[in-house]
C-alpha cells in the first residue's frame, strides 16, 4: 500500500506499507500514519484531514472506516462505477513503474520506488494534486460516469 498524503499543494508526505491484503493490514499501515499526522499537528491531530481512496474491499471494510472515523478522519465518498479517481491509479503507479529497473526481491523493490518518489519534484506533485481536483469536478459534472475523454 502507497500513501501519499497532500496538504494544500504545498507539502507531501509518503508512507509505504507491504503485504497488504486483508482489513487489518490497512490498519496496521494506518496507525503510522495517523500517529505521524497528529505528531506534526499538535493543535489539530486529524481534525479536517479528509481521507480519499477507491471501494476496494479492505478499503471500504467496515473495520477501516470505523477506524479511521473514530481517529477523527472524514472519508470521502467514492463512486461506485466512475473512472479511476485516485492520483496513485491515473499517475504513481505508471510513473514509477517506467522508471524502475528490475528489482532482485521485495526489499530492494521497496527502497527503489522509496528512492524513485522521494526524487519526484514537488512542482511533480503540485500539479498532479490539481489534477486530481480536475478529475473530480469532471466526475461531479458528469454525475459520477466515464469523463476519461473530455480530460485535455
């Protein structure tokens, strides 16, 4: 699992957790997350941190979002049947994916694409958040259905 945090286009942080399959591994992965958020904002810990991801199954599982909202996060709804939304599915995983060589096991993996993200320039990331915020207003506008085209 890949977590890129943004916080109005001026900051980002990564977090990468593996092995990622079942509910209580999202929340295994998010604790460090949460705790790191609350420790870098004292006054307001997760207080208007809003948390986008798609319906996947772990995602949507009923002991993740009772987690992340008893931690004060607001889930912002995805809908059902629209195209990919999240930055990580129209953007990350591309993009690393043809700047990585082949990787001899899962550790040398990890540090590769930690190395890759950490190189991607913030202006990278600025855009690709305006980006998404384009993506969604498309998916507003067109009442949840395929806008894939109309993108410029």
């Amino acid at each position: 699992m890949i977590i890129c945090t943004y916080v109005r286009h001026t900051h980002w942080s990564l977090y990468v957790c593996t092995s990622v399959t079942l509910p209580h591994d999202h929340m295994y992965c998010l604790r460090p997350l949460i705790d790191e958020i609350k420790r870098q904002r004292p006054s307001y810990g997760t207080d208007r941190i809003k948390i986008h991801h798609d319906n996947g199954r772990p995602h949507a599982h009923e002991d993740v979002t009772d987690y992340l909202e008893s931690n004060g996060l607001t889930i912002v709804p995805y809908p059902p049947n629209s195209p990919d939304l999240s930055p990580c599915d129209f953007w990350l995983f591309d993009l690393t994916k043809d700047n990585l060589t082949d990787q001899d096991d899962a550790e040398s993996l990890h540090d590769a694409v930690i190395d890759f993200m950490n190189s991607i320039n913030r202006e990278e990331y600025k855009k690709t958040f305006e980006k998404w915020i384009e993506r969604m207003q498309l998916c507003v506008d067109n009442h949840g259905h395929y806008f894939e085209h109309l993108m410029t």
